[in-house]
C-alpha cells in the first residue's frame, strides 16, 4: 500500500475537534473509474484526514491528470 | 545496372541492395533472355513461360511507344505483362515506371484493384501553398549544355531549395507553434485520440488548448477549418464521457455564476410592461469594468427614442467552447426565457463573442453591435474626454473576425477620441485571441500566458481594444492595455498614465453582483435577493495569498464555504507550532483545504490548495 506522507509532515499536526494525534491509516481514494488504498495521516478518534499541500499538489494532482486522459 | 559508371551507380550499392532483397527472400535469377512482347502469351495455367520457369505477371523494360500502356498502373494491353513507356537515359522517370509497375504487380498478385487510391503517384499538382514572401529569385546553376555540372554547382543549386512547407497558420497562432506540427497532422492525431477505445488519450490537451477563433482558417490557402474539427471533438468527447473533468471545470463554474441570483438579471423600465431595446453587456465587461454598465445603461435610455430595458447575464459561449452541448441548450432557452420576458426587445451587445454567438446561435434575437452606435453619437464625446494625439496599437478581438462594420466603428471612435492608430499585425479578418476564447486561460494556463506574451511583443505602443478579456489578459502580462470604454469614460487614466484595475477571479464575481445589487437598487429600488451564510465571512488575504488563489483558480467563496463548515462543525486541523487551523470541505467537485487563524477581524489565510480526487472518511 502506498504511503505518500512522512510523519513529519503531520506530527505538528492534531484534531482540533477531538484534540487527539493523527495516526497513518489505510484510505481508500478515488477519481473517475479508478480507487486506490493509501496510507494516509487521520485523527485517531473522529478519523478526519489529513492532507498536505504537497500531496494534493503533487501526486494526487499527477494522479487525477493520467486519470482523466485515460 | 551494372553498366553505368562506377561513379553514378557504385557496385557496392547495388550488392548491398541485392542482399536486401533476398533477406526478404526474393530470388535473383539472371541470365534469361526477355522474349519480345508478342511472343509472350498465357498458357492454360494463366502462366507465362520464360525458358524453364513460369510467371505469374513479368516487367519488360521500355517497351515500343506505340504499345498502349496504362498510364496509372503501367499494365499492357496483354493481362498481367507490365512495362514502362520512359525513354532510355530518363532515369527519374524509369524509377517510376518502375516503381509504379512495381506496386501493381504487387496488388496484380493479391487479386485486388489495382486502379484505387492512386491519384498521388509521380507528379501531380499539389495543394501546398508555399509563401515566397522574403525569397529573392535566383538561376539555376545546372548547365543547359551536353557538359557535365561539377560537385561545387550540384550543391549550389541543392541549396537553392526553399523545403517548400506551408505553416503560414503557425505564424499567427501559439497553439499550432507549441505542438511544432500542422493543422493537417493534428486532424489525424484528433481523429486517432477520439476514437482509440483504451489507452491514454495523449492529445486530450492539445485538442483542450485551441481557442477556437478561426484565425487559422482565415489564414489558410486551403481554408482548413481546423477549430470545427476542435469543436466537434470537445462535443464527441464530452457525448463520450472522455472529456478530463477538470479542463473547463472553473470556466464553467464561471458561467454558472453569471447565470445565476448572483448576476443574473432581466428588467424592463420602471412602467413599461415591455422594452423595444435591451442593454446585453454580456459577463465579463461588468466583471472588469463594473461602473461602466450603468454609464452605458444611463446613456442608451436617452440616445434610444424607445425604452430600453437590461438583460444580464451569459450567452452561453463558454459552454459551447467547452463541447457542453446540453449546458449551452440550457443556457440559451434560459436567455430566450428572460428575453420573452422583456418583450423580445432588439438586444445592444457590447461585447464582441456575446455578438457573435448571438448571431450564430439565436436567429430568433435581433442584436446591434453597441459601437456604431457611440461612433455616431455626438452625447459621448463632450471634449473632455478628448485626448491629445495619444499613440496605440489597436488589437482587433478574434470575435470580430467576421464584424468588419464594429471594426471600423471603433476605429472611428478612437479617432475621435485623439488616438492616433497603428494596426497590429495579424487584424481585422486575421484577427488573432487572447486566449480567453476556447476557455484556454482553463485548460492550459502556461499556453495562454505564451499566446499573451507572443501578442504583446508585436508592437511597443500601448493596446487599444475592445474585449475586456483582451484587456485584462495583457494587463496579466504587463502590457499597458485598455479597454475603449476605460478611455471613453475615464480619459484621465491615459493623461495620468495609470492602468486600468484588472480584477482577480474572486473579484469578478463581486463585481458582477455589486452591477446587479446597484442597477436594481438605483432603477427598480428592490434588493439583492438574501446572501448564503457563509458570504458574511470576512477574509484577510495578503498579496502572496490572492496571487495563489490566482493562481490555483481558488475563490474567495470557495475558502468562505470552507470556514463556515469549519465553523459549524467544528472540523478542522490545528498546528500546535504555529496554532493554525487547517479545514478542508467539498462544495461540489473540488475539495479545498484553507490554513487560517481566526482574528478579531475576520480570518487570516496563510495558505490554500485543492485536489479533485475523493477521500473516504470517517465522521
């Protein structure tokens, strides 16, 4: 399973709602036809999910463009 | 073969030919001595027999003139015998009877036509156009005479090959420059990416990248018109489902505004049940130039002896650029709607798409161009406004490529103002876009900064025009450009030298909805129907963090409804280093994530981003 952020990328980083840590967890993303499981920071009570700049900006946009030429 | 000079022909060549040849297993016989025609017949096999072999089909070189030989697939009179008709030392030509023969005994061989598909072998009169515009005539530098031309002269005279190519379309348009190939190959590469079942659809962006104002067409010799093949592919491939969700996603959203509360607007004068005139600014004028809408609104009223009325809101372009059938039907039976409501008035547009869509896809809307009209007008220009011979390029919009009467309206009406003219290369019919059509500003946003950059190097002057968009897209570049309204109704910015305001896509929209709340207030006395919750959200936002949004085509509305959400659910990320909040929230296709921290004064925004894809979550 992929993981595409470090633990340094959301170790400063807690649930405002539940002030709880974030822990890695398996996610399932998804866009058009296609969805993959990733390993991705959320809260460890409420399961909000964490993603960083860099990886809405990067892969996940990389991901979506090869997706919608398919 | 091996008669000729060592020189011409080398012996080498012809072994390594040879070898070739029999790699594909071909047999190489020799020896045999050629019968004459006439003594060649079938047998019962259908065969022609040559000593002890026999022969389905043969070539007998350069037969008796007047032996009749197909001129196109150079077969005899005699079924199956082929032979060339070039005179002996006619070497270019005996390659091709040679050749040509060569391809029909083949199809001779497989049973098939040998007559299909033919009309370009040897030489015949193509349709390539080739400019000799800059090349000076030159001699040839072969003799005429029985001597031989020596090395030196045969290379003098290769140089005098011009590689004929016609790309006069790529001179005018970034988009066909960009791919370094032709309109010509592009069909094909459309043809092959809209109809391949799986794989990747590598011209998706190219096909996304033309902004469809036909100047390519207008260029062309063969008047290829290469942005309805564009058009019909963005339909086929949005019919298909194969349209990238993402490629007009924000110049749609965008449409969507304009033909929402938020903007749209139909109203006859107050007591009249019905107007005779309606002001159509179109979307983007009230976008860039907000106060000039009611100034023309103000001014028709009187000019026109006959009330005239507004209508505000989209004509459907973007959807049409887009290959968005259905959206477009639906905007323009809306438009036809508001217009009914009206009393089907005679539509004054100002901007020069809105008129073209107009006359292409209302016939049941009679529509005037607003630029004869102040060109004949004698209430605009009240000596005030009158400037001091002030030099511009004039840069014809690509939607007036076929309204050659507003082209010169606005000339005139410039000239009246005191600007001086000079003409852009690449006007009027050949008028070229700012990226703007095609909503390629959307979908390849590096290739309508280059379409900008290549525009405004054409000339040092500043820009006189008469789209907003045109405008605001060279201010985007740097270039001093104005709208015709910004120095008809603001002269002081040309005589003070200060630019026109070019507003961010955040503000845009409020631009559009202040046109609105203040017509209705200011003729009607009515109000803005109620706000969403979340547009009581006031935002603090640097410079860094608009040209972000700018950038990554996030609005203010968009971080609003990320905060309200925030705020309502209490869902959000906090930093413990720096105490910033993080919440993200998915108003439709697009979920945005906004870093921020509350102050007294509304919320601070430190950073924004998007992704499209889904994420599952937990609640």
């Amino acid at each position: 399973m992929a993981q595409y952020v470090t633990e340094e990328e959301f170790v400063h980083w807690r649930c405002a709602k539940c002030n709880s840590e974030l822990e890695l967890r398996k996610v399932v993303v998804s866009y058009l036809d296609g969805s993959f499981p990733v390993e991705l920071p959320v809260c460890k009570v409420c399961g909000q999910i964490f993603i960083p700049e860099s990886l809405a900006t990067q892969k996940m946009l990389e991901i979506e463009q090869q997706m919608e030429d398919k | 073969m091996r008669a000729f000079n060592e020189e011409i022909l080398p012996s080498a060549e012809i072994e390594n030919a040879i070898r070739l040849l029999e790699k594909i297993g071909v047999k190489i016989q020799t020896g045999f001595k050629l019968p004459q025609f006439e003594e060649l017949s079938h047998n019962d096999s259908r065969l022609f027999r040559i000593g002890d072999s026999e022969f389905q089909c043969i070539y007998l070189p350069h037969l008796s003139e007047e032996l009749s030989i197909d001129p196109i697939t150079r077969m005899t009179v005699t079924e199956g015998i082929f032979s060339g008709s070039a005179p002996v030392g006619h070497w270019v030509d005996q390659m091709s009877d040679g050749r040509r023969a060569a391809i029909s005994m083949d199809r001779y061989l497989q049973k098939v036509s040998l007559t299909a598909s033919r009309e370009n072998e040897g030489a015949y009169e193509c349709r390539l156009f080739t400019s000799l515009k800059g090349i000076q005539p030159s001699q040839s530098f072969i003799s005429t005479d029985s001597k031989r031309t020596d090395q030196a002269d045969i290379i003098k005279e290769a140089a005098r090959c011009i590689q004929c190519q016609c790309m006069e379309c790529a001179k005018g348009c970034e988009l066909i420059r960009h791919y370094q190939d032709s309109p010509r190959t592009y069909v094909r590469q459309i043809y092959n990416n809209i109809s391949i079942c799986t794989g990747l659809r590598q011209k998706n962006k190219m096909i996304n990248s033309c902004s469809i104002c036909g100047q390519c067409e207008a260029i062309c010799p063969n008047h290829i018109p290469f942005q309805k093949v564009v058009q019909e592919a963005r339909e086929t491939m949005v019919a298909t489902k194969k349209m990238p969700p993402s490629a007009f996603d924000f110049a749609l959203r965008d449409m969507a505004f304009s033909n929402s509360e938020k903007f749209r607007l139909a109203k006859v004068p107050v007591d009249s049940k019905a107007c005779k005139y309606a002001f159509f600014p179109g979307c983007q004028l009230p976008a860039s130039n907000p106060s000039s809408i009611e100034t023309i609104f103000s001014w028709l009223q009187n000019e026109m002896e006959e009330p005239v009325g507004i209508l505000l809101r989209c004509c459907g372009a973007i959807a049409d650029w887009a290959g968005e059938k259905e959206k477009f039907n639906q905007a323009r039976s809306e438009l036809l709607s508001d217009w009914e409501v009206l009393g089907k008035p005679e539509l004054i547009v100002s901007c020069p798409t809105c008129l073209k869509m107009f006359r292409e896809n209302y016939p049941e809307i009679n529509v005037r161009s607003i630029w004869p009209l102040m060109a004949k007008s004698d209430s605009l220009l009240n000596g005030k406004n009158r400037l001091n011979s002030i030099k511009m390029a004039i840069h014809d919009p690509c939607a007036s490529r076929d309204q050659p009467d507003m082209q010169e309206a606005v000339r005139s009406l410039a000239m009246k103002l005191g600007i001086e003219l000079e003409e852009l290369p690449y006007n009027r019919e050949l008028a070229t876009c700012c990226s703007y059509g095609g909503n390629v500003w959307n979908s390849n946003p590096s290739l309508s900064r280059d379409t900008n950059e290549a525009r405004i190097s054409q000339n040092q002057s500043d820009y006189l025009t008469y789209c907003i968009m045109c405008r605001d897209f060279f201010l985007r570049s740097g270039k001093p450009a104005y709208h015709i309204l910004d120095i008809l109704f603001d002269p002081k910015l040309m005589i003070e030298h200060r630019l026109p305001i070019r507003p961010d896509y955040s503000m845009r929209h409020e631009n559009r909805t202040r046109v609105k709340r203040h017509l209705l207030k200011q003729y009607w006395r009515e109000e803005m129907p109620e706000e969403a919750p979340y547009e009581d959200i006031q935002l603090i936002l640097n410079d860094p963090i608009r040209k972000l949004m700018e950038d990554r085509m996030i609005l203010e509305e968009d971080i609003r409804q990320v905060l309200y959400y925030a705020k309502e659910s209490g869902r959000a990320m906090i930093n413990q280093e720096t105490g910033h909040y993080l919440a993200h929230f998915k108003p439709s296709c697009v979920t945005y994530w906004v870093e921020y921290l509350p102050k007294e004064d509304g919320f601070e925004v430190f950073n924004v981003y998007s992704h499209r894809m889904v994420v599952e979550e937990g609640n």
